[in-house]
C-alpha cells in the first residue's frame, strides 16, 4: 500500500481516518536532516556545498519509512504546504535514496493540502507533482546564510563581547528594533500642554462636552497651551463670553471590515486581545489545523477560496439576515511578491461551525477559533454605515471656539460580529454620541476644565506591534516572527514585562557592536532586499548560489577585519557610541563621567559573562557599578545614614540597585547587602528600609509544635515564611516584616498538605491511562517548570503550552521523545570488553580466541555504519 509521509503524528492520525486501511501514513517528525553544527557545514570555497546529517532523535522515523516502503514502491509526500513543508519533502527523499529504500522503480510523489478536510486531502490525492525545486532552493539559501551569519559571526561575538551569545541574520535585526526604540524613549524629552475642555448644556438640558479649539481668534493646535497660566487665561475667555451653535454638520460615514487573517496579522491580533505570544498563538493555531478545524496557518496571502467564499455569505445569510451580505463578494488582493508562497487566508474548513460547537477544544483553542471564526465570516459581511456629527460654538466676538464631535451607529454590518482591536489605546472623541444641537441656540456652560498633558515617548513594542513593523520593513517571513521573537528572549537579549519588550544590558551591547562593525548586515533596507532575492530565489528567477556568494564575499571581509581588534578596542569604541545614554548631564553639573562613590575614577564601559555595565576605573580600589541603564544622577549611589556605627549606603550593581551595610575589608571581603525588591524605588529608599532589609531573614518566633524557628524572607521566588524545609508564599514584601506567629503558621500547615518537600507532590493534571502502553500520565509542577510524568520518564512542557492546555495526544508525543533521548546511555556499557581480551591475551592457551571473536565485531560496526546513513 502507498506510503504517505506527513510532518505531526497528530495530523497523521487525523489523514489515515480519511484515507483509509488502503494507505500507510507516517509522520517523519518535522525535519529529518540539518547543517552539523560545526564548521565547515557549508564549503564556501565549493560552490556553498552543504553536509547533511540526519539527527540521532530522526534516525528511528526515517527507518520507519524506509521499512514500509519494503512492502510498496510508491511514497507520497505530503508535509506542509510551504517552505518548510517543501524542504522537508525534499530532505526526506534524499535520506531515502541514500538508504536506498528509494529505488529507481519507486514512485515518489509530493502533494500539497491547505486543510485537513476528507474533502481537501483526497482532492490533494488526484493532483500528485514533483517536488518544487526552486522552492527548495530558495530554502537552501536562506539555511546557508543562517548557519553562515551564526557560525562566523558569533564566536566574534563571544572573543569580544563576553556574555554574548549569539548573532542572526534576522534576529540581530529584530534586537536592534527593539533596543533603538528604548534609547528613542529614554533620549526623549517630554513637552508640557494644556487642553480646556467645557461641558455645555443645551435648552433641552441635555449635556455634551466639547473642546476649545479657537482663542484670541486663532486656531489652536494640540500644544498652543503650553502652560497653566495660559490654560487659565483661556478659562478666563471662555467664563467671560456666551456661546452660540454655529454650526452642526452631519456626515455620512462607512466603515469596511478587516482582511482575514495571514499569519502576521493572527499573531498580532491573538496577543491585543487575549495577551497570546506569537509563539503561543502558532501552537495553538498548528493543533486546530491538524485537527482539521483551520486551513494552513503559516501563510502570507488574504485570498479566500471561491467557495469558501459562498460558504461564508450563506452562513452570513442564515445567522444575521440578507441584509449583512453584500451584494458581490469581497475581494482581498494580496500584497505578497511571491505568488508561490501566497497561500489562501488563514480561515475555518466549516463556515457553519462556530467556537461553541466545538465545547472539548482546550480553553486556548476554543478562543483562537473563535477569533479566526469572526473575523473570517465579518471579512464577508456588509460595511458598517455612520453619521458623524461636528458641532461648532461660538462667542459673539469670534474670539473663543469649541467643537463637539461624535457619530451615531445607523447600521452596524460586520462590527454586529468583530472589530479588529487596536494596539495602543486611543481615547477617540468621535466615539461619543450627541444630544439634538440645533444651530443658533445658546450653549450654556455647566462646567469649564483645564487638564494638564505631557507628550509621550514612542510606546514599546509588544510581540504584536513588533511583528508589525518587521513586517512593514518587509524583514523576516510569515513563518519566522515566532522564532526569531522567541530566540531573542531565550538569549537573554530582552526580556517581556506586562506584554512589552525591554531589551535587556547584553541585548544593548551586541546590537552595539554590530551597529559598528557590521552596520551593513543588521541594516532594514539590505535585510530587506536580501527577503525579495530569496523570494525571487523560490519563484526561479534568481539563482540561489549567486545570492550567496555575492553575500559571502563582502561579509567574510568584514569577519577578518573585526578579528584582528583587541577587547579593549572594541569596549572603548562601545563606550564612546554609547556615552550620551551612558553618562548623561547631572544636574549639579558635575562630570557624569567622575565616579559618585569615589569621586576620583573615571567611568568607562565594562562587559562580564552577565552582559555590559558601567564601573569604576579605580577598580579594585572603587567597586562601583552600575547597569548600562542606570543612572548615577538620579537617585543613584548615596549614603542613607549610620546604623550601630556602621555606613548604610545605596548602590547600582549590574544586576540592579542593592543597599550595602559598611565597606569591603582585608577582614570583611563582602558586606552585608541586599537587592531591592521588585517594585522598590531607589528615589523612596531610606535608611529605616535599609535597615530592614539587611535584618533579613526576620526570626518570626519558634514554632508551637517543635520550637523550630519560623522566619520570614525574601527569596528568588519572592517573599516566604519557612519552617524547617517547608517553604510558604507570602502575598506581599510588606508581609515580610509585618507576618505573625499566629499566620505564619497556618500558612505552613496549608502548604505541608499540599505537600511541600519531601511529599508526593499532586499533580496539576491528571490525563489518565498511556493508550499505548498503560500506567497514569500526569501533569505535574516542578522546580523547573511543569512536566509530564509518566512511569519513570518525565518529559519537560514547551514554555508556549499551559499545563492544563496538555492533552493526552501532546503527553505521549513528549514521552516518547523524551524516552528516545535516555537510550543511548543504557548501550555505553559494552564498550569495556576490549579491555578484557587484552587482558587475557597473556595466557598462552588463549591465543586464538580473539581472532575469532573479530567477525561479530566487523559485522557490528558495518550494521552501526548502515543504520547511521
């Protein structure tokens, strides 16, 4: 029978339902082959030849294949519809043929589906090809200048930044993004502005507000007010004057839907909404589609089927009345360049199935859906039809003006089902509705305020709005922003607080010195370009070799120039760059290079296996420190008072601000210190804080029932009461220093028998029974993050996958990938028996034995040889 070859167990599962006893199907485990990571796995003095390796964990599912294709000589191949999708066809084919389980009598095939429908997947069936080769050409080249840009670049990185910890083509790109957008908002310098806002009453006696937009005779903008002495010269204006309706004019406005979704716009959508990470949203959009819910969500095309497109009206139709289907279908025209990767828009296979049809989705997916669900069916509906409405008001000397806007909903169309969210939050007066105005009634003033403003810094990007921008610079590609946003954070180049991305003091350091060294290569505009060539690559109008050696030749130059410059070279070109945010102007105007705790030492740019900080150049003399973000003016370094004859002082360290009790000695090599808890200011610090935070941990009393001490602290996991090995959260630092016997106990009792070390920990999750092999699989909490526990295997969750999110079908995956990664340990063994015929080979009778015993040994090594090709 055909053997048919998918990427996901799950989605294998799901196809043989479809196809039948008729046709094996077998999941090959995402990719089966990639670069060695070592040198010299792209030959750039050969043409850009690549060595393939087939990895340990994808040996057992190519021999699967291998060993079905024994009993049928036809292999289907049909991984995912894309790039990825492509290559991995492709690699397949190749690993087979090296096997030689691919013979020349056998048929291969390469078949494409956009949903895992019956419908979609037999059609796919009738419609076999080749596989694509300029496809798979344009992904060999962007795989060379990956591992090119990774294995010479970085080890750059490490000889001269220590800390550092890798470079990427496109990631390095994506941190530069983020780290200018923090040295935007700290080099910004916020603006004073006033608006007056009055509440008017009509004759009616109803109330509306409206704002001031003329004084004096003349037009404001937003910053004409600059202060509060003008703000209440304009109070003044408009206390002093009657006002008149001057005008009131009502316009007719239309509003359109959204596009559906592509995979960028998803990712944005799914974190406004629900706070999703792109990581997290393209998981959960990968088990819908495998689970045959959603078309392929790795896409960069709008366009929708045609009758995907009849099926969406007629549901329309059926749920909200003729009235919401427009008269002609929209259309969406694709902004892609390449038509090969410009697949249909990601949307549901059953227009008619909504998320509430679907109650034993996880929570996660059910919201997804539901998302994809409404925007796909609101792409199809009617426009949203308005009436805006500006009124003005005047004083009868035309000195002072005021306009009301607002907008009445005369029929909502799409927005009855979705309205796409925004990123940022934006107060529109446009939104608000109106009482009956008519012109030439007098508006009486209720109410006259003046509101203070300051202009705001350019916001930090959050995954949604970052993926936005790469996108608008046409950085990257569909399937990339996950992975790229991911790695940045995985490296500790940023980190991701309340949704925002903060680049964190390595991240700063690395972008940095690239800016410096290999401007050309972390540039928009060349990352860009280098996306359309590759793009071209895949629609066969480029050669992909050409791309690489062009790229090739100026970047190995630029990687020997950078190799012969010396640490310090490179920190004192770093610390110039960096100096206006390093050092910036104190407000005594004093140096800011001087040192604040010694007053004699210069500071400079200094770099440690943590990442870059600013110290003291009188080291060791002066220990001071700081982060590269810290700032020495404000409310930095400072003596806070004496406490039983010792010096309480407030420090900048590299990992943050800590207070210290006295000085380091030749007796007391380090004193007495602390890290400010997290949400401390350095500015609110005083001595009696100080004080409290060196006393701990506080002794809270002994305990009642064996008079072991209780006491409470602050750990790396925050605030904690702790009995002998038992450890109980506190809510807050506060309760550190405040907590009681009396709840301090009780707190300890509760954890103990939820079972606190040394107890059967419960699990999170129970999912029951393994299908395969029996024996309970649980979710479980660990001390490094939640696992799967099945027998004696215990398989860590991936990070974008909640605990109580996991489904059997995930847990058994994990396991066994978990159990394929011990075995090799269990076979180290044999390896001592050589050791054991030296030995006996001293005894004369034993000549012979050897010799004999080589043939099993021959045969062992050729049978390793084979299995390893």
């Amino acid at each position: 029978m055909p053997v048919v070859v998918v990427e996901s167990p799950a989605k294998a599962k799901t196809i043989n339902k479809y196809l039948g006893d008729n046709f094996t199907v077998l999941a090959s485990y995402g990719h089966v082959r990639d670069l060695p990571p070592k040198d010299g796995s792209v030959d750039t003095e050969n043409e850009f030849d690549m060595t393939w390796e087939v990895g340990y964990d994808s040996r057992k599912h190519v021999k699967a294949i291998a060993d079905a294709l024994k009993d049928d000589d036809e292999l289907i191949l049909a991984t995912d519809p894309d790039r990825e999708g492509e290559a991995i066809s492709w690699h397949l084919q190749e690993a087979l043929t090296k096997r030689r389980a691919i013979k020349k009598s056998t048929d291969v095939k390469r078949v494409v589906f956009n949903a895992i429908t019956k419908t979609a997947v037999t059609e796919a069936m009738k419609n076999p090809r080749d596989v694509d080769a300029p496809l798979v050409e344009a992904y060999l080249a962007r795989r060379a200048l990956d591992y090119l840009v990774g294995f010479k670049l970085s080890p750059v990185l490490w000889r001269k930044l220590p800390g550092a910890k890798s470079a990427g083509r496109v990631q390095s790109v994506c941190l530069r993004l983020i780290v200018e957008r923090e040295m935007e908002i700290e080099a910004f310098n916020a603006r004073e502005y006033w608006s007056v806002k009055a509440i008017l009453q009509t004759p009616r006696g109803q109330e509306f507000e409206a704002r001031l937009t003329v004084l004096g005779g003349k037009k404001l903008d937003k910053h004409s007010i600059e202060n509060e002495t003008a703000a209440e010269l304009a109070v003044q204006a408009i206390t002093s004057r009657d006002l008149k309706i001057a005008s009131v004019e009502a316009k007719p406005a239309n509003r359109n839907p959204s596009a559906p979704f592509m995979t960028s716009t998803l990712q944005q959508e799914a974190s406004r909404k629900f706070g999703f990470g792109a990581r997290q949203t393209m998981s959960t959009a990968q088990r819908l589609y495998e689970a045959g819910y959603i078309t392929y969500m790795r896409t960069d095309g709008i366009d929708m089927a045609p009758e995907a497109i009849s099926a969406a009206r007629e549901e329309i139709g059926n749920r909200y009345g003729a009235s919401y289907v427009p008269e002609t279908p929209r259309v969406y025209k694709n902004k892609a360049k390449n038509a090969q990767e410009a697949h249909e828009c990601i949307r549901p296979t059953d227009m008619s199935v909504d998320a509430a049809q679907l109650a034993r989705l996880e929570p996660d997916q059910r919201k997804l859906y539901d998302l994809i669900w409404k925007r796909t069916l609101a792409s199809q509906m009617a426009q949203a039809r308005l009436e805006r409405t500006t009124v003005e008001i005047l004083s009868g000397d035309s000195q002072v003006g005021l306009r009301a806007t607002g907008q009445v909903m005369l029929f909502d169309g799409f927005m009855k089902v979705y309205e796409e969210g925004r990123d940022d939050s934006v107060v529109d007066d446009d939104d608000k509705r109106l009482p009956q105005v008519m012109e030439g009634e007098v508006a009486a003033k209720s109410s006259i305020s003046p509101e203070q403003h300051f202009t705001q810094p350019p916001p930090r990007y959050t995954e949604a709005t970052l993926v936005k921008r790469m996108e608008e610079l046409g950085i990257g590609r569909p399937s990339t922003y996950a992975s790229v946003i991911t790695t940045i954070q995985d490296r500790e180049y940023v980190r991701k607080d309340k949704n925002r991305l903060f680049p964190e003091d390595k991240g700063r350091i690395v972008t940095i010195f690239l800016l410096n060294y290999f401007r050309k290569y972390v540039g928009y505009e060349f990352t860009a370009n280098l996306e359309r060539e590759l793009d071209d690559v895949s629609a066969g109008e480029m050669d992909y070799k050409a791309v690489l050696d062009r790229f090739w030749r100026d970047f190995s130059a630029a990687i020997a120039e950078t190799s012969e410059l010396r640490i310090t070279e490179v920190l004192d070109t770093l610390d110039e760059v960096l100096a206006p945010q390093l050092y910036p102007a104190r407000e005594d105007g004093s140096d800011p290079r001087v040192c604040p705790l010694c007053g004699e030492g210069k500071l400079h740019l200094k770099t440690s296996r943590t990442g870059g900080f600013v110290g003291c150049g009188n080291y060791p003399e002066c220990k001071y420190t700081r982060p590269i973000a810290g700032d020495a003016a404000d409310g930095g370094d400072r003596v806070l008072g004496e406490d039983e004859g010792d010096e309480i002082s407030l420090r900048s360290g590299r990992f943050g601000p800590y207070v210290q009790r006295g000085e380091a000695t030749e007796e007391v090599k380090k004193p007495p210190r602390s890290s400010l808890p997290k949400g401390w200011s350095p500015d609110d610090m005083t001595l009696e804080k100080a004080v409290m935070l060196l006393q701990l941990p506080r002794l809270v009393g002994a305990h009642p029932e064996d008079s072991e001490p209780v006491e409470a602290g602050l750990g790396r996991f925050g605030p904690f009461v702790r009995h002998g090995r038992t450890y109980a959260n506190l809510p807050s630092i506060e309760d550190v220093f405040s907590v009681g016997m009396n709840h301090a106990v009780e707190l300890i009792a509760q954890k103990a028998a939820k079972g606190g070390r040394g107890a059967a920990a419960k699990p999170l999750k129970e999912l029951g029974e393994h299908p395969d092999s029996g024996g309970p699989v649980n979710v479980m909490e660990g001390r490094y993050g939640p696992y799967v526990k099945w027998e004696k295997v215990n398989a860590t969750i991936p990070k974008e996958v909640e605990p109580a999110d996991v489904t059997m079908e995930m847990a058994v995956v994990w396991i066994e990938e978990k159990a394929a990664k011990k075995k090799p340990a269990k076979k180290k063994a044999p390896a001592k028996k050589p050791a054991a015929k030296k030995a006996t080979a001293k005894k004369p009778a034993a000549k012979k034995k050897p010799a004999a015993k080589k043939a099993p040994a021959k045969k062992a090594a050729e049978a390793k040889t084979t299995e390893t090709e």
